[in-house]
C-alpha cells in the first residue's frame, strides 16, 4: 500500500508540474535518453528480500505517456524483442523471464515477460533500440559498480544515481540501499543530483580505413556535433565530408575524408569548438592530434616499459605501460598483450579493441580500473591512461607477460620476479618495476627495478622515475661514483658501463669491498656488445644491503682472440 500511494504522489507531481502542451503530446516518438535503463539485476542471488529473479527496469523520463511498440533489446550479443510496454508519465517497467512472473508479481507492478532473461553475472552491455532500430540508451555495466564488495556477491541490484546523466558510466551507478536488496518498479534508493566535473578531451585516433579517421572522446557526445563540421580541420588539409556518430556509447564520432591518407605522411587533427555532452554540458575544446597510416607491428617497435602487479587495498587494479621506442606510428589494435606460457600466452586480449594510434616515442598505460590508478597514482596525463578491464591478472610475485601482433607473433616478452624489485623495500604491494633503458634486452633484470618513493611507486603513463641516462665517457666508467641506494629515486643504483672496442667481449665483473672481501658478483662471463651496462643496487650476493663505504669494482674482458684485460674502478655507497 505505502509503494502505491508513493507511485501516485510522483505521478501526481510530475502532472502537476508539466505544462499542458507538452500532455498533449502523448504521441510523440521518444528520442535517446527519453527511455533509460535505470536498474539492473544481474546477480539475484542469494536472495535479500526479493525473490532470486534476475530483472531489467526501464524509465520514462517523458512528463507524458508513451508506447514503446517494436522496440528491442540487446544483452551482450543476444537480441530481445520487447512486448508492447505502455509507459506513463515517469513510470517504470519491469522486465523478467516468463518462468518467474508467478514468484515475482507481488512485489512490483508493471512487469512485462520475456521468453528468457540471462544477463551475465560479472557485467555486459545492455543496449536499448526503438522501432527504427535506433540507439535510445546504453548501459556496459560490470559488477565492480557494486562499490561494496559484499553487494558484487548477490542479491543486490545496480541502480542509476542521476538520471541527468543517463550516459554516464560507473560513477553514476552503484547498489541499491533498500532493505530488499532492490527497488523493481518504483524510484531508486540512491537517487540523487550529482555533478560531472570530469574533463572532456580527446582520447585518441585511430583510422578506420584510409577514408574514415575516428575520433575518441573521454565523454558522450551530444548529437548536434553532426552539424559543426568546421571544428574538425587536417593538416595537410584534407576536405571532411561528412561527419558520423558511432554507436551505441556515441563517445566517438567519424570524419569521412575526401581522400585517402597517404603513407609515410604526418598529419594533425586540429580541433576548435564547444561541444556538449549528454548532459547538456558546455564543453570547449582546443586540440591538435597527429596521425597517420600506421605501420605494421614488427619486433620491439612497442616495448613493456613498466608493470604493476601487486596493487593496493587489494583492489584488481594492475597496469602495463607501454612505449613506442620506434620511429613510426603504431595503433594498439594490432597488439595484443597475454600471460602466462613460456612461449605463448595461455590468454591474450587485443590491447585496445576499438584502437589507439601511438606516435613514436609515447606512452600508454593500459588499467584494469583507472579511476583507481588516477587515485592512487600521480598521472601527468589521463589522456594516456586506457582502460582495459580485459587485462589478463599478472600474478604477484612471479610471471610472464607477453607483448605480441595479433596474430601472436612475439613483438616483446617480460618474465619478472618479485626479486627484481629494490631489496630493501618493506612490501612491493602498490609498487610497480619500472623499466631503466629502452634500448637494452628487455629481459636484463639489470634493466629493472622498483618505481621510486619520490615519485609516488608508480609512473603510469610517462617516463619512469628510475629511468637510465647515464653516457660512458671512458672504456670503462661507474656512473655515478657515489650513490646513495634509499630507493628515493635520486642516485638508487651505480651503473659500470663498458664501451668496447669490438663485439662478443666476455666480462666478468666482481665488487670488492676495502678489505678485498667479494661482495657481489655482477657479471660472469657474460657476453656483450660493443657497450654493456651493469647495475649495483648496493646489494650483496644473497640480496642483503650491503654497508655504506668505499668500494671496488675489478672488471675482466676477454676478446674473441682471448686477449684479456682488467680494470678497477672505486665506487662509495652512502646511505642519507
């Protein structure tokens, strides 16, 4: 009774407060967002107060009635066809299999059957379409929504917070607070108003074909962007056709070009105007993008630059860094990053499904949740933070992480350890290894090592905090001479660096201690190049700090004709 007298107070209300014209207008066909799916139960059991039944609500936010004849709906890749709904004026429907209509009738009115209704318990898309078979609103929830992992369990349903913002993702959604774990057919316990003050930027380009440039926005775009043509320029200048949405999330548009984008060409995107977003936002933008053909991946082009696998607060929030080391541009959909198997990934995704050009010498952070990484991290630019919530889990302490093309042809490879993090660090949970050198084997544990305190354990998305840029100006040099190993990201390592006169040099390389105790054996018989660095953390052989004070590095070299030679260089470890 008390659910019934509510639904006639909000009615009541929302006729009261509507003019008459707009009453009279009950036969106008809804446009996007006029319909919206505002609750989802996905996960019904075990059952809180409602019965185990898994259920879609869907929303009239018209002050007038409407019909929703020939409509359909989308789950994941499975199409529904609608039953004629009538909706009033702020009224909901409720979808659920035919098979519950019996357990489920007494607790909510307006509930209208489906053949079947199988939604997937961890998230999918939802995708709503009218008669014309146009996009009227989408939801791609997951059930980290659920902000309270007790809820992600069961039992809960998902509910819109604002529905100002129906385009909006997991910030306008969380679970219900009613005592029967949900609110089928009658308004959302979490409503309230909320604010977007998040920024609208473009997040990066990809070329659909050599005709057709696509555009990705951090927002939804409102649909008047199809008639300003003249925000989008190219140089060198291209004539844009035509301007296109991309559905169903219409966070991306097309620019259908006069011409095709000719190899070995750099261009730039210039973009100039104001544009809004779904929930009538103002938002200006001044940007230019480069772009191009991009080239086919080849081996090392795109490299494993950094890798957080033991995040904080136990959150499944790992992150992959990436870095375009070569001259040309790359797009992230010809990628696919894997783990686990010696050789081949036992799990591969494609890095960025709808894809993302990298100009030589960027980064990209590829997250499994990049609200989190913002929040726990310092990110120079969000722009090159991609979510991708498909990332396969690294395992903490030990694994492999493969780089391939998408057909699985190696491009990079990273089997890491917790061990190749700084020895002295108390817990490597929130800290990523960072890459030293990009033009040095990837795996070199020589070329790894812990993000440093200084820059907050993690550099997601630009250069590394303990990246190398020490120059040898000698036959052999230990850069710096004095070094201090507190992992504070200034001076943590020595690197000896050995310019050889020719290839294929074997060296060995021991640090003594004043009494001409060995301390640590960095290199034995290692083969080199014409230059070869090594790295001292100030560790001893069995991993343990080794005390502050003078030091000697004894470096042996034997040519292909077994020539040898031995230099020593003195090295001080402090700690401040």
């Amino acid at each position: 009774m008390i659910k019934k007298t509510l639904k006639a107070f909000l009615l009541t209300f929302c006729i009261l407060t509507t003019p008459n014209a707009v009453l009279s207008e009950t036969t106008s066909k809804p446009e996007r967002y006029d319909i919206i799916i505002s609750e989802i139960m996905a996960k019904p059991a075990p059952g809180i107060g409602l019965p185990p039944v898994e259920y879609i609500e869907l929303h009239n936010r018209l002050p007038y009635p409407v019909t929703l004849r020939n409509w359909r709906m989308t789950i994941g890749s499975t199409s529904k066809n609608l039953p004629d709904i009538t909706l009033d004026s702020c009224d909901y429907a409720v979808l659920i299999a035919a098979k519950n209509l019996e357990d489920f009738s007494p607790y909510c009115d307006h509930i209208y059957t489906l053949s079947s209704l199988a939604i997937t318990d961890g998230g999918q898309l939802l995708t709503l379409y009218d008669s014309d078979g146009e996009v009227i609103h989408y939801v791609s929830f997951k059930s980290s929504w659920h902000s309270e992992k007790i809820k992600q369990e069961g039992g809960w349903s998902l509910e819109i917070i604002d529905e100002n913002w129906p385009c909006a993702g997991r910030w306008n959604w969380d679970s219900s607070t009613d005592p029967l774990g949900g609110t089928p057919g009658r308004p959302n316990s979490i409503g309230n108003t909320l604010v977007d003050n998040t920024l609208f930027t473009v997040t990066g380009v990809t070329l659909r074909d050599t005709f057709t440039l696509r555009i990705h926005f951090s927002k939804t775009v409102a649909a008047d962007v199809l008639t300003q043509a003249e925000m989008f320029r190219i140089r060198p200048e291209i004539n844009i056709l035509t301007v296109s949405e991309v559905p169903p999330e219409f966070a991306s548009v097309d620019l259908q070009l006069s011409e095709s984008v000719k190899p070995r060409t750099d261009y730039r995107l210039c973009i100039s105007g104001t544009f809004h977003d779904c929930g009538g936002n103002e938002c200006p933008i001044e940007q230019e993008i480069p772009f191009g053909r991009a080239s086919p991946p080849e081996k090392n082009d795109l490299i494993i630059n950094e890798v957080l696998t033991n995040a904080l607060g136990d959150e499944n929030a790992d992150y992959l860094e990436l870095y375009n080391r070569s001259d040309k541009i790359l797009d992230l959909k010809e990628f696919k990053v894997g783990y686990g198997g010696d050789t081949m990934p036992q799990k591969a995704v494609v890095a960025v499904s709808k894809g993302l050009q990298m100009p030589p010498g960027t980064y990209i952070a590829l997250c499994k949740q990049k609200s989190i990484t913002e929040e726990q991290y310092i990110c120079k630019d969000e722009r090159a933070l991609i979510e991708c919530d498909s990332l396969p889990d690294f395992a903490i302490s030990k694994g492999i992480i493969h780089l391939t093309d998408r057909s699985l042809r190696p491009i990079d490879r990273l089997a890491y350890t917790e061990e190749m993090h700084y020895s002295k660090l108390l817990t490597t949970k929130g800290v990523s290894l960072e890459r030293l050198y990009a033009d040095m084997p990837t795996q070199d544990e020589n070329n790894w090592r812990s993000a440093a305190e200084s820059a907050g354990f993690g550099t997601p998305g630009y250069q590394n905090s303990q990246s190398g840029n020490a120059e040898a100006t000698d036959d052999y040099e230990i850069v710096p001479e004095v070094f201090s190993p507190d992992n504070d990201g200034f001076e943590d390592y020595c690197e000896i660096i050995c310019s050889l006169t020719e290839e294929e040099y074997r060296v060995s390389i021991t640090v003594y201690n004043n009494r001409g105790d060995p301390v640590k054996h960095l290199a034995n018989t290692v083969l080199c190049g014409s230059v070869a660095r090594f790295r001292w953390d100030g560790t001893d052989d069995n991993g343990q700090p080794a005390p502050a004070g003078m030091y000697v590095a004894q470096i042996e070299c034997w040519n292909l004709r077994t020539q040898k030679s031995v230099r020593k260089r003195r090295v001080v470890s402090i700690y401040r």
